[in-house]
C-alpha cells in the first residue's frame, strides 16, 4: 500500500525558531509538490519538483522558505525563521504529472 | 488572485440523490482538471480528472463535466452515499502551473 509520509505530523515551535518538514514520496512519482492550506487562502501551492529539480517556487516566500530533494526518496521544505503567520498544514504530495497523490499533512502552529 | 473559484461553500443532498459540484476558472492557460476529496485531518485525495479535450470523463458513480467556453467544470455524483461526505477541491493544472479552489464540503444525509 504505497503512500507518501510526511514527519512530523504535528509541529509546535516559538517565532524565529527554524522549521524542518520532511516528505518521503511515492517509490517511482517523479514529480513531488509542496502546498500549504490555511483558512485563509485555502490550498496554495508552494513549490514542485520534476525528476529533482525545482521546476517552480513563485509560491513560496523566498525570504525565509526554502525546499530542497536531496534525493529521490527525501523532499524538504524548511522555514527559516519561523512566523506566527506560517501556522498552517503543510501537505507533500507526489505523482507522475499533475494527478498527486497526497501525505496527511504536518499541522505547524508558530507561537 | 482567485483563479480557481467553488462558489458554494456547502451542499447538502439526500443519500441516494445526484450531488453536483461547480467550479470555475479564469485563466484559459489551464488545460488540465482535477478534483480531489478530503476527509479531516487527512491529505487529498484524487477523484477524478479530465483533460480540455475533452467535455465529459466518467469513473463510477462520479462524471466530470468540462464546458471550455464557460470555463466551468462540475462534478456529479450519483447515487450519493454517506460515505462522500467531505471536502471537494477543483483544481487547475497549465503553464507549469497548479491552482486550488477553497472547496465545497458536501454532506449526503442518510
């Protein structure tokens, strides 16, 4: 029963404090996506990769975020300081194109 | 920007009923349609999907429809159960890019 994982599932950190979320995709998905959902501004897509490589981040905030594959079985998505307004779940997903299949999701709460 | 946009929040059918979604975009770079479902306290799930070349994709009991020159999309399904009740995301793939509507929580009472 492949699934993608994502640890940890919940994160409680004060401002300033660096934030490191991990995502381990599905064995053979090629492309891997990062989203943020808040009330707010609902599902918002962050970042993908394709085979590795970044294709697009304009999502993400550039000054403080930061997502990286170190290798086909690892995503990361870092923040770097945290922010009370980056309280949010973070879901990673993965996929052959756009069809994703999704993590449960890492509930951040930046206090 | 919404480019992406489920106008109903919320929908309530009787099980048994058909259950139609609508969403809308704006953007004619989107070429690719997806809906996805979601339980609380878990990820999405993929539903079903269809490309802009076509007007109808059907899987069981759920068929999305694609009408290009509205630039609308929905989601029936038929015969509802209780089971389907959850979240229901639209969402729009072109251009390397991806966009998410806010979702409609649709509850199918017994």
């Amino acid at each position: 029963d492949a699934r993608v994982t994502q640890t940890p599932r919940h994160k409680v950190t004060e401002m300033g404090q660096e934030v490191t979320m991990r995502c381990q995709p599905i064995l053979g998905h090629n492309t891997v996506f990062w989203y943020r959902q808040t009330m707010m501004q609902g599902l918002e897509l962050l970042a993908y990769f394709r085979n590795r490589a970044p294709l697009d981040d304009s999502g993400m905030p550039k000054d403080r975020f930061s997502a990286e594959m170190p290798d086909a079985t690892l995503a990361t998505l870092k923040i770097q300081p945290s922010e009370p307004r980056d309280s949010a779940v973070y879901f990673c997903a993965s996929g052959l194109l756009w069809e994703q299949y999704f993590g449960p999701g890492t509930r951040l709460t930046v206090t | 920007d919404q480019q992406v946009k489920q106008n109903s929040p919320s929908l309530s059918v009787q099980e048994g009923r058909i259950s139609i979604l609508n969403c809308d975009y704006t953007n004619s770079m989107f070429d690719y349609f997806l809906w996805y479902k979601k339980y609380p306290a878990e990820g999405p799930t993929f539903l079903i999907s269809i490309s802009s070349i076509k007007d109808k994709n059907e899987d069981g009991r759920f068929t999305v429809f694609l009408n290009k020159s509205a630039k609308h999309l929905s989601l029936h399904i038929v015969p509802s159960q209780p089971g389907d009740s959850a979240v229901y995301f639209c969402a729009a793939s072109g251009n390397n890019d991806m966009r998410f509507g806010a979702g409609t929580r649709l509850t199918v009472k017994p």
